[in-house]
C-alpha cells in the first residue's frame, strides 16, 4: 500500500511509524505521524470531505480551523501505474484521505479561565464562520469531540462538512451560528458538569431560532464576570 497525493506523486510517508488515535467505530481511521494526522476514510460516506471543498477549506488561514495539508489516495502496490493512467483518463481524483496539522489538546479548563480566553476564541469562531458560510459551507458535527482545545485557542478539527452549490447565504450563516451556540453549550457543560442543569437552563434561554443573537447575549453575559462560569453561578 502507498499513498499518493493529487498529483499522483508517492507521498513521503514511513507507513510503519503511524500511531492510531482514534477508536474503531467511526467512519475514518485517524492516525498521527510527526506533528501531521492521516486520516483516512474505509468507509465511502456522504461526509467524506471532497476535492472542491477540501481546497476552499484548505485556503482559509483562521487559526480556529484545522490546517489542511494535502488530500490523498490509496493505491496498493503494483496497480500504481495502472490507477495514475486511469485517473489521469477520468480526469478526477478519487479521494481516499486527507493530511493536516497535528494539535496538541492541554488539560485546561476554559470555563475557569480567564474570561478573556472564551470570549476571544467566540470573536475568532465568528469570523470563521463568516468565511465558512460565505463560501456556502455547512458546518456539522461541531461538538467538543471535533474541537482541539489547548492555551493557544479552540481549533475545529473534523471538518466533515457539507458543500453547496446554490443554498442561501443567509440560510447556511445561521445554521453555522446555531453550532456554534451548540457547541459553546457543550463546552460548558463539559467543563463544567456539576451544574448540567443550570446550564441547560442558561442556554434555553437564549433563542436559539436566532443563534446570533443569542451569541452575542451569551458575549454580553461574559463580559459582566470574570470566569465564564461565573454567569451560570449568578443563576444559582
Ligand atoms: N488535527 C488533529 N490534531 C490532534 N488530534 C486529532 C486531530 N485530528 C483528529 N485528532 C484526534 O482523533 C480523534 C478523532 O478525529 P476526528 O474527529 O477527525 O475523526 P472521527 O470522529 O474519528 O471520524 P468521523 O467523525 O469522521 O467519523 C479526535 O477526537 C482527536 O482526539
Ligand atoms: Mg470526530
């Protein structure tokens, strides 16, 4: 087995150094080699990212997404030159996985923090957002599993996200900031779990049918404490 990149060049990789990361029942197996992850799809999905999207991701430089290096496919040895004539034929390149930076997640806990350390990653998720749905990206999955969070800031890393061709802008914006409101919730009650319920109640509060504004509440909330479980305390 060898994997190749988009331009069918043999991809400099030492198969037998691969550290597995991830556990077996998901729909990729992810590995780390150096301070790069591999993951590779063995199962075909709808969420597989493509071509067109991996390059419009790829180009967006926001330190919350996840660097994407180089997509990839694999080619079992001996059939190699049989396959690069084959996609050259087609034209298009079948993708088996994809490369990106490597992050390393710390233990810290981000709603004991410093305020100032949310409430900037939420500026930066916001901009991403911005982007992402201008180039009519739907962001999915976003949950703490998907997130790496460390000093330097919270960094989506899953993007299994959905491409499209003629959706709204509008529609595809606020369907991002609903994530990420579901995503801050998650984060709280990750960090925070003794208080689940309060939680809970903090976030229905909020209307979630418009997630910017209730974004932009949560924001307010914040910038009255100085830990961001302080606003759910005040509640207590
Ligand atoms: N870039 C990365 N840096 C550090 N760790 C990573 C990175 N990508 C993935 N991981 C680790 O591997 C785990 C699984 O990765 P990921 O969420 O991309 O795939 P998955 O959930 O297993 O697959 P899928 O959601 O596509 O079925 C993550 O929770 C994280 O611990
Ligand atoms: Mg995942």
């Amino acid at each position: 087995m060898a994997l190749y990149n988009r331009n069918f060049q043999k991809m400099d990789i030492d198969l037998k150094k691969l550290e597995r990361l991830n556990s077996v029942v998901t729909n990729a197996i992810i590995y780390r080699y150096e301070d790069m992850i591999l993951k590779k799809y063995w199962v075909c999905t709808q969420f597989a990212i493509e071509e067109k999207m991996f390059d419009v991701l790829s180009n967006i430089r926001n330190k919350h997404l996840m660097e994407l290096y180089e997509i990839f496919r694999i080619i079992k040895d001996g059939e190699c030159e049989h396959y690069k004539e084959l996609e050259k034929k087609k034209g298009h390149l079948v993708i088996d996985g994809y490369t990106a930076k490597y992050y390393q997640a710390e233990k810290i806990n981000p709603m004991t923090m410093d305020v100032n350390y949310l409430l900037h990653n939420i500026e930066g998720l916001k901009e991403l957002i911005d982007i992402i749905s201008e180039n009519s990206i739907m962001m999915c999955d976003t949950k703490p599993d998907n997130t790496i969070i460390n000093s330097e800031g919270i960094v989506l890393i899953d993007p299994d996200y959905y491409y499209f061709t003629d959706e709204i802008v509008f529609y595809i914006k606020r369907h991002n900031y609903r994530e990420l409101l579901l995503l801050l919730r998650m984060l709280f009650i990750d960090h925070a779990e003794e208080y689940t319920s309060k939680i809970g109640a903090y976030f229905d509060d909020l209307t979630i049918t418009h997630p910017e504004r209730s974004i932009e509440q949560l924001e307010k909330d914040l910038k009255r404490v100085r830990r961001p479980i302080q606003i759910i305390d005040k509640r207590l």
